[in-house]
C-alpha cells in the first residue's frame, strides 16, 4: 500500500463527503438509535460502495489506453466539480427547508440494518462513489484507494453520530462544497493536461 495515495484520496473523500446526506442521515439516525449501530450499519454500507467503486475504476484501467483513462479521469473531475456545485446550490435551498432523513427503530439490530440500507441507497451515484472510481482508475492501485476511501466515509460517519449537531453549527457546508468544486476543477484539468501530453 502507498501511503502518499492513501491520504490524498482521504483529503479529497474526507472533503466530499463530510457535508453530504449521508452524514445528516447518520446524525439523525443517531437521534434515535444507538450511535455506534447506526455508525456500524453504515461502515458496512461505505465498505460495499467502496468495493464497487475501486472494482469500476480498476476495471476501466484495464480497459482502456492510458491517455483515454486520463481522459475519462479528467471528465470524471469535472462532473464532480459539477455535482458538488449542485448540492452546494441545494444546501443553500435547504437552509430555509430541511428535510429529515428517514429515521430507523431503536433496537440496535434494526438500527444498525436501517443504517446500512439507508446509506447503502443514498450513496448509488453519490460524489464521493464517483471519486472513488475515479482515483482507483488514476493512481492504479486499487488497495490504497479502497483503503483511503474507507476510511474517510468511516471517520465522516463517526464524526456524524459523535458531534454532527455541533459541527453543523460551524461549518459552512456551501463553502465546502464551493471548494470542493473548486480543487475537483483543479484535479480534472490537470487530468485532461496529462491526457493531452
């Protein structure tokens, strides 16, 4: 595993989804259930997405030439920068209408199943699967993207079902996404720069 690889894809994972719903879907679940199960049911959710998305990307390197991978990554950028100013446009809707996520039953078992399943469905097509898969296909080492992935969506969720109320009071989740858009921008021409090399 290549630690350098695993910490940028962490930074960039960390970033993307730490305002997103799945972390307000963790919160509010942990309003009502237990949070270690609620944090438990979406680790599992956050493993299988990852899995799939590092299988996707790697399967994409495969597939195609070098300079048409890069392309693709720097496509895959750009959509990002794209969705994440989407969603900073629906957060600063949702400022005046919020709108709860589904919220699971007490007992653990049940909780921790609810979580995986609502996480499990709201991360299809989410931002930071479509990373994932994109980082898996431009670094070319599946293991250390999975592993640095995993690990951002692990510590989003834990930090959700621990202090999310709190750390909704502080952060500007506009902003976040704002720059998110912004270095995804980045990323993407600088991978559409290597395809054109």
């Amino acid at each position: 595993m290549n630690l350098a690889v695993i910490g940028a894809v962490f930074a960039v994972i960390f970033v993307g989804e730490l305002p997103d719903k799945t972390m307000v879907a963790s919160l509010v679940m942990s309003t009502r259930g237990r949070p270690f199960a609620v944090w438990l049911g979406s680790a599992g959710a956050f493993v299988v997405h990852v899995v799939i998305a590092t299988t996707l990307g790697t399967v994409v390197f495969h597939l195609l030439a070098p300079q048409v991978v890069d392309a693709v990554v720097a496509v895959m950028f750009l959509v990002g920068a794209g969705l994440a100013v989407v969603e900073a446009t629906r957060e600063h809707r949702r400022k005046d209408h919020p709108e709860p996520p589904p919220v699971p039953p007490s007992r653990p078992g049940r909780t921790a199943a609810t979580a995986f399943a609502v996480i499990f469905a709201a991360e299809w097509g989410d931002l930071t699967q479509l990373l994932t898969a994109n980082m898996a296909a431009h670094y070319r080492d599946p293991l250390s993207v999975a592993t640095g992935a995993t690990l951002a969506l692990w510590t989003v969720s834990a930090i959700a079902v621990t202090g999310g109320r709190w750390l909704g009071s502080v952060i500007d989740v506009v902003a976040i996404r704002i720059g998110t858009a912004v270095l995804l921008t980045g990323l993407g021409l600088y991978a559409a720069w290597t395809a054109l090399r």
